[in-house]
C-alpha cells in the first residue's frame, strides 16, 4: 500500500473513530476486522476483545440466523432500522437498533458494516412504563376505582379564560366529550392542548376507564411500534410477549402527542386500527380487538404537515372528526390579565409569598409581548419572577431578559392588529387582507399553494393578490426616489 492509499485509510478510520454511534464491521467469516470505541463503549467491551475473533464468539446469545451482520453477509441485502437486543460473553444486555450494509469490492461481496444506535436504557424505561400502566390498568378494572398515579388530572372547569374563542372551544369540546369519536387538537406549543386532551376524557363516558399519553416524536419508529401495538416474543431477536398501548388503553382513551412526528409507516398501521377497531403486535399473526378512543394533537398546522410530507392525508381526515384549534396567547389579550393573577396566587401558596400583582409597566410588557412559548411561557415567567420578587410587585427586572429586553417582540411585522382610530372600510379591509396573505406566506415558508390552501382560496387568487401588492409597493418606492430627488435639487 502506498503512502497516499495509507493516509487515507488512517483518515477513514479516524473518522469512524470520532462517530457516536457505534461501527462494527466484519469479514466475510465473520471476523470482526473494526470496532470502534463507541461500539465497545455500548457492548460494554474492550476492542482489543472483539477484533481478530468471530462474531458469535464474542456475543453467544447470537445466532446465524438472528445476527444482522452474518444475514448481510449471507444474502447481501441492506438491513435498516432493525431492532435486536443481545448479550455479550460478560452476560451483559444490549438494545440497539441497527442498520447493517454489505462491504463490496469490484462487485463481490467481502464483508458487512453495521451502524448501531444505542437504546438499553431508553428501552428498559419503557418496558418498565408499560409494565407499570399494565399493573395500574389490572388494579382499576379489579376495583373500579382509579388507583393511577398516571391518569387525566384536568377538567374543563380549570381551563381559565374570559376570551370569547375559546370559551367557545370549550363549548365544543364538552360537546364532544360525549361521543367516541376521534379529536384532533392543533395549537402552538404550551396553548394548552394536553389539558383540553384531559378534559375531554374526564367529561366523557370513559371518565374511569385508562387515560394513557404517549409523545411520538420520544421514541425511534422501532421502539414506538412496539409499544403502541405490543410484541410477541421471538418477533425480533430479544423481543418479549408485552402489550401495547391500544391494549392497555382498551375501553378508555389513548392520547397521541405530536401525531405528526409519527413515522409514515406507522401512521398507516394507525389508520387501519381506527377504522377496524383491531390491533395485531408486532411478530403476531393473531388481531385483538380494542374499543380505544384516539384523541390526537399537533404543534404544526395539519395541512403544512400534509404538505411537508410528515402527516398522511387519510389518517388527517380520520382523526379530524372533530378539530380544535388553540389560539395563540398573543391572539387573547383578554385572557392575560386572568392568568397573570392566577399563576401569582398560585407561586404565592408554593412559595409562601404575597405578591399583590405586576406593575403596570410588566403588564404592559406583557400584552405587547409575542409569547412564542405561550401560556407556559408565562407561567415560567411568572415563577422566575416570583423567586427574586421582594415586594409586593413583580417589576420589569424580575422579569426574564428576553422579554425585559424586548426580544421576540410583540408584534411581527404584518401582523393584524385593530387601528385606534375609525378608519376607512375599505382600507381597513384591505389591511387585513395583507395582514392575512403575509402571515399565510411566512406560516407555510413562501409556498404560495399551501399558502392558498391555508386561506382557503385558488392559487390564481393569492398569485394575484401577491403580484398587486408588488406593484403597489414598487410604485410606493418609486414615489419615495422621486421626492427625494425633488428635495435634493431643491
């Protein structure tokens, strides 16, 4: 080997050195030829253990027919995402989920690589999760009695506000707590979805049946599969007879967090559950019947999350039986004054404090504030103050930097706002007209067709709209050069 072909082997391995996951790679024996540090490190091994010797020497629990590495090597066919769990010579356990590749060379087969993700830890929590809903879920169906320190705490009477649109949605979601069918809950993070979510079931006939949450972005579309639908033991290598969420939720509710997150695959597996009303764990042949109700939420607007291609469109129209949409905080100025006084009296009785109130200028601050992290935001904001507070008042230096400063501030440009002043109808009509098309354009990146399905009118429409409001700002601009020019000779 030269000097150059040297210097680039020393690079590569230098760079599969460096990776966090961890990189094994074996000859076409099965001999192990590299093991990097984060590989041993998740094996629990020294690489001067593993190099030089065969794979199932090393890791006995293995088989031919179970190891990833050794089914690469016999049928040369890629492995992505597979779930194994396996123990080294030590007796030590392992979770990964690995992708393992063949190694070709001039068109022959002479090795495989596999990239493996740690998941020990993450999978021994949830197995732990699921044993402890399964326990809670037995001891209420014995007793009748809700033993569960997991369960829906909210109801709609602790949901405060004086604003119009959302005691409207609560109107709504009472309504629908009545029935079984699917809710999806739409809002920004920290409007308060989960405790709609909670109010829903604990004003429903399923009020003392499971409550059972799941967030789908926490988990990797292996693991998530699993627990949603449960597994039978053999159906991957370390896999368990275990039930599922759909299973322990049977008769009461399941709540989906971040449903666009869902892997797409998944999601599909989720569409035939609510429709035929059966689930069938993973490795399974035999289906069992649920009666769950699948109540759903998103941060991101479900019509985008079509678009971008992380929400399929059947399993949009089937969880949208009945929709609601969470304001923003910003969008319930009403609203700002109730919450402030209750997250005060409530830091009060934690902190055995007697904070009276803000300041008039926090207040003001606090209305023209954009509040990106919403109702959560200022609950934290009201906390932080309430540490440092030592008087009556919360002033604006207890407050956060970001929102003393003015950061994130209250109002973007182009968005709506009512004028102080009667104005013109049609001016103030085409104001809101702009107002609208900015934020649609700014919510969906610049995509004038999502941009219009958003508005809810043709392409053509706002294609038109966007060029008229060009043309009238060039002529504004070239108004403004042409006086300036006027002064300048003047």
């Amino acid at each position: 080997m030269d000097r150059e072909a040297q210097e680039m082997v020393e690079m590569l391995r230098a760079i599969l050195a460096s990776i966090d996951e961890g990189i094994h790679a074996v000859d076409r024996d099965g001999i192990t030829i590299y093991y990097n540090d984060s590989a041993a490190k998740l094996d629990g091994l020294d690489p001067q253990e593993v190099i030089g010797r065969h794979l199932l020497e090393v890791f006995p629990s293995l088989q031919t027919s179970t190891s990833t590495l050794l089914k690469v090597i016999d049928t040369g066919e890629r492995i992505p995402d597979m779930p194994q769990m396996y123990t080294n010579y030590r007796g030590t356990k392992v979770h990964t989920v690995n992708t393992t590749l063949p190694i070709m060379s001039s068109g022959r087969l002479i090795g495989a690589l596999e990239v493996a993700k740690d998941l020990t830890r993450l999978k021994e929590l949830n197995e732990k999760l699921v044993d402890l809903q399964a326990q809670i879920v037995s001891m209420e169906r014995g007793t009748g009695k809700k033993k569960s320190p997991i369960e829906a705490r909210w109801t709609f009477a602790q949901i405060l506000t004086q604003e119009r649109s959302m005691l409207l949605l609560k109107e709504l979601a009472a309504r629908a707590a009545t029935t079984s069918s699917p809710v999806l809950v739409f809002g920004e993070t920290g409007t308060g979805k989960e405790l709609f979510v909670q109010s829903i079931h604990n004003a429903s006939p399923r009020r003392n049946r499971p409550f059972i949450a799941q967030n789908c972005a926490a988990l990797p579309a292996s693991l998530l599969e699993g627990l949603l639908f449960g597994t039978v033991k053999g159906s991957f290598t370390g896999a368990e007879n275990r039930p599922g969420l759909f299973e322990l939720a049977d008769g009461g509710t399941l709540f989906l967090d971040e449903i666009n997150s869902m892997p797409l695959e998944l999601q599909a597996k989720l569409l035939r559950v609510l429709q035929e009303g059966i689930v069938r764990r993973v490795g399974d042949a035999k289906v069992i019947e649920v009666d769950v109700r699948v109540l759903a939420a998103t941060n991101q607007n479900p019509i985008v999350a079509i678009e971008r291609g992380n929400l399929r469109a059947d399993l949009y129209y089937r969880l949208n039986v009945v929709s609601l949409h969470l304001p923003r905080l910003s969008e319930r100025p009403d609203d700002i004054r109730l919450l402030t006084k209750h997250f005060i009296e409530k830091f009060n009785r934690k902190f055995g404090r007697a904070v009276v109130d803000v300041t008039p200028e926090v207040f003001d601050r606090f209305v023209r504030y954009e509040w990106p992290g919403n109702v959560r935001e200022l609950e934290h904001a009201i906390e932080g103050a309430m540490n440092i507070a030592d008087g009556p008042y919360l002033q604006m230096e207890h407050l956060p930097w970001h929102i003393r400063e003015g950061h994130f501030s209250a109002k973007q440009e182009g968005d709506f706002s009512l004028p102080h002043a009667v104005r013109p109808l049609r001016e103030a009509l085409d104001q809101v007209e702009t107002a609208l098309i900015e934020q649609a354009m700014r919510e969906t990146n610049g995509n004038i067709q999502q941009a219009a399905k958003l508005l809810q009118v043709p392409r053509q429409t706002l294609q038109y709209r966007l060029n008229k409001a060009q043309d009238k700002e060039g002529r504004e601009q070239l108004t403004k050069r042409s006086a300036s020019r006027g002064k300048a000779d003047m």
